[in-house]
C-alpha cells in the first residue's frame, strides 16, 4: 500500500484517542448563557497559560483575529499588520467588510516588523487622516515560513506602542511553535501584547477551535461581537474538552515537529532546491523549485503520485508543513521520493 504523508497544513491534524475519550466523556452547558463548565476550564487554563485576565472560546482563528480587530477599532480607523499576515492575506477581506476598517501594510524582514518601521506609519491626529488604532503581528509568521518574533523585537514594539496609547493583537496561531522554538513560557511571549489569538486546532491536533485572549472588558465586548458573527456556540463542552488535551497533553511534542522539518529542509538544500534555512524556525518549509526547472503544479502532481500532499505558494514555491502524525520514517520517505523526481 502506498504511504501517504499530507504535508499541506497543521489543520490536517486528527484528534488524539485522548481526545476522543475526552469529547464523548465532556460534562457540557449552553455555552451562550455562560454554562457549559468545560468551556470555562478551558478558557481559564488558556487565559493562565498566557497570563491574560480572560478568555474567549471561538471557532477559528479566523474569527478570533477578527473579533480582536472589532473590538479595539472603531469603523474607518487603520490598522498596522505585515503586508503577507494572515489576517490580510488569508481572512477575505475581513478588516474592511467587517470590522470597516482600512489596513496600512509592511513589508518585513522574513514577516518580522519593526518597531522602526511601524513608528514611521503611525497616523498624526489630523481629522483627514484615519486613526492608527491597532498593530498587528503575527507569530510565527506563515508566508515567511514560520518565522518567529525576536523578544527584542517584541519589546521595542511594545514600548513604542504604548508611548501612543495603540493596543497590540498577535495572531498567535502558532504561538506554541514559537515558544518552543525560542525556549521561552508562552507567557512571557504574550506578555508583549493587549490581546492574543491561539489555535487549538493546527500542531496541537485538537479537531476545531481557537481562544481569544485579553481583559476581562475586552473578552465581555468580544463576546458579543461573537454573537453577532454567528459563533455563539451552544453544548459547546463538547469540542473544548479536546481544546483542554491540546493544551496539557500537546505542548511540549512540537519540538519533534520542528526537528522534522530541519531534517527535510537539509535534505532539500542538498537537492539542490532554494530554501533560506534561516526561516526554517519552526514547522513550516518554504522552498524554491526553479533551480530543478520544475514549476510547483508539476513538482505537487509528481508527488501526489507518490502519496505526498503539499501546496504551492506562487510559481515555483511549495509549502511543507510539519505537524502531529508526521513521523520520521514520513520524512525520509518524502525526502526519497523528492530525490527521484529531480534526477528523473
């Protein structure tokens, strides 16, 4: 039988046996009236996790970025994110059709902003202009490659945003991948923000959900913005309970994933294929295939043959993405099969 190994995202993830057990066994509430107990565990573990006064339990990430953007903006503000950030590349133009508000983009170095950078775009009070309302990062940063925000970094642009009295939301959707990488506690990680969006459902396998984190204001706002998307859930214990495995059982096994795609991302490099080994930081490999003359639809339909799933970013870049049920015997077997395609 052929092996197939799915390379195309994190969400590709399934839930654990744990998991499994724990979402059969979930005592659960309505959700909306505030009574499902699973739910509040697990929105009180998330908000110590992180050290945030409190926590939101939403669908998506998706979601959870958008919530944030809602809540700390008014309609017609500006909002500071990193010109390929998820929430301006991937969240279908929600900033403006839901939040209303305008997106002032950067381009970073490997997805990383700087305080410097960001300063220079921060609106002066001028009733023509839109007011800078909110910044944006991303970490680990997905179209760089899983690049992680420096703690210097993070600092600077707290300091600096705190001199203008601007909040700040990280898309943490990867923010254990971070942590992991950088041997740092995720609080000390979400410590450099207002608020904080985590997905429960990428590396740490969990089948849907994310958390939104912040004050316990902020979360009583976000919340009925949540309603009024449509994500007030009701016996929602159900897919928390697996959310609550994620975060105590989940954790610490990210590192296999990055030793994983420094494995394969070596092996790439000696292909011959054009990869920056420095973005190799954490679960995702983003690689060149130019250099073979292959293009990225014919190099994914070559590996599909094979059994190995992955997506192209642009012509003649792929994605590989490491994650929970990659093991390493998936890894050389890829790095195998990418061999043979190149020398036939």
């Amino acid at each position: 039988m052929m092996r197939l190994v799915d390379l195309r995202s994190d969400t590709v993830t399934l839930p654990t046996s744990q998991m499994r057990q724990a979402m059969y066994q979930a005592e659960v509430g309505d959700d909306v009236y505030g009574e499902d107990s699973t739910v509040i565990q697990l929105e009180n573990l998330g908000a110590e996790m992180t050290g945030k006064e409190a926590a939101l339990f939403v669908p998506s990430g998706t979601m959870g970025n958008q919530l944030a953007v809602m809540t700390h903006c008014q309609r017609g503000d500006e909002v500071i994110c990193e010109t390929d950030s998820h929430i301006f590349f991937y969240e279908v133009a929600g900033l403006a059709y839901l939040a209303g508000v305008q997106a002032r983009t950067l381009t970073g170095n490997k997805g990383i902003l700087s305080a410097e950078a960001i300063e220079q775009v921060i609106r002066p009070s001028d009733i023509h202009q839109p007011r800078t309302a909110l910044i944006c990062l991303e970490n680990t940063h997905n179209r760089a490659g899983g690049t992680c925000y420096p703690i210097t970094d993070l600092r600077a642009i707290q300091r600096l945003a705190q001199s203008r009295a601007i909040p700040i939301h990280i898309d943490g959707a990867r923010l254990f991948n971070a942590a992991i990488a950088q041997k740092k506690n995720v609080k000390e990680l979400a410590s450099y923000c207002d608020t904080v969006s985590l997905c429960l459902s990428k590396g740490l396998g969990a089948p849907i959900g994310s958390l939104l984190l912040g004050s316990k204001t902020f979360i009583v706002n976000a919340r009925r913005y949540r309603k009024l998307l449509g994500g007030g859930m009701r016996q929602a214990g159900i897919i928390a309970a697996a959310g609550l495995i994620s975060l105590t059982q989940q954790v610490d096994r990210l590192e296999q994933d990055h030793l994983n795609a420094k494995q394969l991302a070596s092996a790439l490099a000696n292909l011959g294929l054009i990869i920056d080994l420095d973005t190799v930081q954490t679960n995702i490999v983003l690689f060149d295939v130019s250099s073979v003359g292959i293009h990225a639809q014919n190099m994914l339909a070559s590996l599909r043959e094979f059994g190995i799933k992955a997506n192209a970013f642009g012509e003649y870049k792929i994605r590989f993405v490491t994650h929970y049920g990659i093991t390493k015997p998936d890894i050389e077997y890829v790095i195998n099969v990418l061999a043979k395609i190149i020398k036939g």
